[in-house]
C-alpha cells in the first residue's frame, strides 16, 4: 500500500488512506469467488461485484487521468461518448476476476502517481467536463468508491454468504 490508511499527519495522507481502504475493500470483495459468481447479480439489482470492480477501475481512470490530468484517449470517453445506460458496468466475455482486477490495480497505480505529484488545489485539466480541484476529484472517488464497497459487501453476502472475507 501506498500510504498508512490510517494516517491522518497531513490532509494528503488522510484523503490517500482512506481512499486505498476504501478501494482495498472493494478489491477484497471478488477475492476467492470465480468468475462465475463474481458476475452474478445476486439482489434485485442488475450489479454484479464483477460489474462493480470494471465501473469503479473504469471512473478511477477517467477522473485522475482524464479529467483531472487532461490526459485524452482516443477510442473513450469522453471523444466516444457513454450511450444510453452506463457502459462502464457492462462485461465483456473476456472480462475474468483476474483481469479486471488487474485492470483495477493499474489505475489505482497511476492515479497515486498523479495524486503524489499534484497540489491538492491544483484545477481539473478538464474544466469543461468538471470545475473541480484535486482535492475534490479524491473526496468525489473516496464517496464513490466507499459507497461502491457498500454495495459490493452486500452482493457478496448474497452470493455465498461472505464466507473468505
């Protein structure tokens, strides 16, 4: 891990730690389960823990890279917009727990790498999708991400119980 999660000695350490506890709890939640139950919808809702992990690996790119860095993609979003329902759910056939937690990893790795070299009330690259600072892009993914770990801790329960967790 990059940081204490629980080190709060400056404002930085906090956002990072409690940013990494979040998305290590989201990432614990696929461990053990095949590829097959981590892409079950285990409640009345459509989300799968595999569906979440792709959603929360995809939106941690584009808000550090995209919008926060200017970074720019050409085959995504946002030169190739989102149509209809949210696309970052949906899963490939070769989408497997391996690789979209890969997937996941990697841009966790880049965003510490932005979020390291940058001031915290450094604007978005990207004003014209979001007026926001680099502080906010962090709270926005500590909110999401946590939120999404909520989720992800109840499709869990429902498909085996939570059992390896």
């Amino acid at each position: 891990m990059a940081t204490d999660m629980f080190s709060t000695a400056t404002e930085r350490d906090a956002l990072c730690g409690f940013l990494d506890q979040a998305r290590d709890a989201l990432i614990r939640k696929v461990e053990g389960l095949s590829d097959k139950d981590a892409r079950t919808a285990a409640t009345v809702s459509s989300l799968s823990l595999l569906s979440l992990l792709k959603h929360s690996a995809v939106w941690e790119r584009r808000w550090f890279q995209i919008i926060f860095a200017g970074r720019s993609f050409p085959d995504e979003w946002p030169a190739v917009p989102d149509e209809g329902r949210d696309p970052t759910f949906a899963l490939s056939d070769e989408d497997t727990v391996e690789s979209v937690a890969a997937y996941y990893l990697e841009q966790i790795a880049v965003s510490r790498e932005i979020l390291a070299g940058g001031d915290l009330d450094a604007r978005c690259a990207r004003a014209d999708l979001v007026d926001e600072n680099l502080r906010g892009v962090v709270l926005h993914l500590l909110q999401e991400t946590a939120r999404h770990a909520g989720h992800a801790d109840i499709i869990r329960e429902a498909v085996d119980g939570g059992r390896g967790l």
